[in-house]
C-alpha cells in the first residue's frame, strides 16, 4: 500500500469519525485521494466504515507496533529494531541491509508485508497489522556449516516466549511452529559468507496474531492465530518485545555452543514425536516411518524397515493411517 494510504488509516486509528474534508486539509491532499486510499486499505481487508454525512472510521482498531517502545525494550540486549509500514519481504530487505554493513542485531519489523517467502519460495499470508513479520539480522564468527540446527534453535527461542503466555505452541521440524497441530507460524532462514567463516543468517519470523476471515481463506492448512489462543489479550508489540529477547539468549546460547544445548528442549517440543509420518524429499520420493527425533546435525531421525534413516531436508506429515 501507498504511505498515503498508511497516513490516513493512522489518523483513522482513534476510532473516531473523521471526515472525508478534514482528512483530506489534514494531510494536505485532495478528497480524491483519500477516497484512493480508503479504497486501496479495503482492498487489503481493512474494513472502513463510512457514514454519510460525516466522515470514515474503522469498524476495527488496527494493532500496530510501537516502534519507539519495542526499541526501547530490547536495546539493552544490543538490538536495533526497524518498523516499517510495507515492504515486499523483511528477510529480502534485511539481506540488502546486511550487506550495506548493518551491525548483528538489527531487527526490520512490517507493518504489511506483501510477498512474504516460507521455505521453498512459498508465500506467506499476512494482512496489514494482522501478523508478527520481522527479520532478525546475527553476525557469527564461525563457518556456515557451524550454523546446522540454528532454524531449530530460533523456534525454540519463540516456543518459550509463547509458553511464557499460556500459548501451547509446538515445533514441526524443520521450521514450522504449530498449536494443536494448526499453523501457527514459520521460520525462514537465510545464510550468507564464507565456508570458513565469518558469516552472517537472517532469521525471519512470520507468526499470526489476528487472522482474518480472507487471510484464513488464503491458507491452504488448518492455521491459529495468537488472538485466539492466548490466555490474555496481548498487543503486537508485546509478543515482538518478548521474542526478541528470548531470541537474544537463544542465539548467545547457540553461537557459543552450537544446537547441542537446545536439542532435548526443542524434541520436547517436537509435535511428530515416536508419531508414523511421512516425509516428502525436494525430488518428490517420499519415506514413510516413525519420527524418532534430531540427531546432534539437526537431521530429522526416521525409523522406516531398512533401518534409521537421518534426512536434511524434506517436508513432514502425519502419515494417514489404513
């Protein structure tokens, strides 16, 4: 969406009727353009209200993120955060900040992202203020290959911050978290730098906190959302303070000792533990057995009739039964 369209949404956030005129001599513009805008917020699953007679309203508030507080909140643990209104993807913009020299830390949070990207060029659904999409940007000194099991690691880092809340999240290997075995988020991973080091991951999140009923249609899995299943009411901005710092002493964790501290944790939050599933391989074979685990390389531990099989890649699935 336009900033235009972002300015007058945010004028609209009180919940107050605003006038059409009063919008319009407010961000100096003309009516026809906020009549644009409101167009182009409905369009993406804003629901405007407009009274004749006296102006525009949202039937409901946005949630949007405080950029000031969550910095504030998490500087200390040597992050900077970012809040962006729109961008195509968090993880594409981070990596051009990151090679422009952005330091470890950096935090780039959407307002709206458009083309969000799940693993394997999958897009991820989010509407305007409707999801936590953000990227975190960290700097190791060791090689790529020392970074095997960081996607594990992120989501037990996001798994404990949701616990924290009463949230019964789970983790399906390799990166997606779940609640009651419906989608509740992922993890994208991407790595850049030398084989021998240094090197850097960006490490981007997409977690649904509000889904609505268009995005719920644009899912092609059973999803949750954080609204739905939080004990408590809780704002975008304060679910985003507390994954970011459990982040923070994850990945300290992880750089200093590898995913060998975290493994116990992270099956204990594995949703296919000693559960009959069925893995599907990047070149479409597809192997049936028993989900054992993750072995110390973050390798998923299958148990089939020809023995132990450890797999690096592949999507997982319950395996239906006869």
């Amino acid at each position: 969406m336009r900033t235009l369209t972002f300015a007058v949404l945010r004028r609209l956030a009180d919940g107050e009727l605003h006038s059409g005129q009063t919008l319009a001599r407010g961000l100096a513009v003309s009516r026809g353009s906020i009549w644009n805008a409101l167009n182009e917020a409905r369009a993406a699953g804003v629901r405007v209200q407009r009274v004749h007679g006296r102006g525009y309203r949202l039937r409901d508030r946005l949630d949007w993120l405080d950029a000031e507080r969550i910095h504030a909140a998490v500087a200390a643990a040597g992050l900077s955060v970012r809040v962006r209104d729109c961008c195509p993807s968090t993880n594409a913009q981070m990596l051009i900040l990151a090679e422009a020299g952005a330091p470890s830390g950096t935090v780039l949070a959407a307002e709206m992202q458009t083309h969000g990207r799940g693993r394997l060029g999958r897009p991820w659904h989010s509407g305007l203020a409707s999801a936590l999409t953000f990227s975190l940007l960290w700097r190791f000194d060791k090689p790529i290959a020392g970074l095997a099991g960081l996607s594990l690691a992120t989501g037990v880092a996001i798994v404990r911050a949701l616990r924290e809340h009463a949230v019964d999240a789970q983790l399906k290997w390799p990166n997606d978290l779940l609640w009651h075995e419906c989608k509740l988020g992922g993890i994208l991973i991407e790595v850049r730098g030398d084989a021998l080091g240094p090197c850097l991951a960006v490490i981007g999140v997409g977690l649904n906190v509000r889904l609505g009923d268009d995005e719920k249609r644009r899912i092609d899995q059973p999803a949750a959302d954080l609204g739905a299943v939080a004990a408590a009411a809780r704002s975008r901005s304060d679910w985003l303070i507390d994954i970011l710092r459990a982040l923070v002493d994850v990945l300290r964790l992880f750089d200093a000792r590898g995913f060998a501290p975290l493994r116990s944790e992270w099956s204990s939050y594995h949703v296919h533990q000693d559960r009959a599933v069925r893995l599907t391989l990047p070149d479409g074979e597809r192997i049936d057995g028993i989900a054992l685990g993750i072995d110390a390389d973050a390798r998923l531990l299958l148990s089939t009739p020809d023995g132990v099989r450890a797999l690096h890649a592949g999507d997982v699935s319950l395996r239906a039964q006869p």
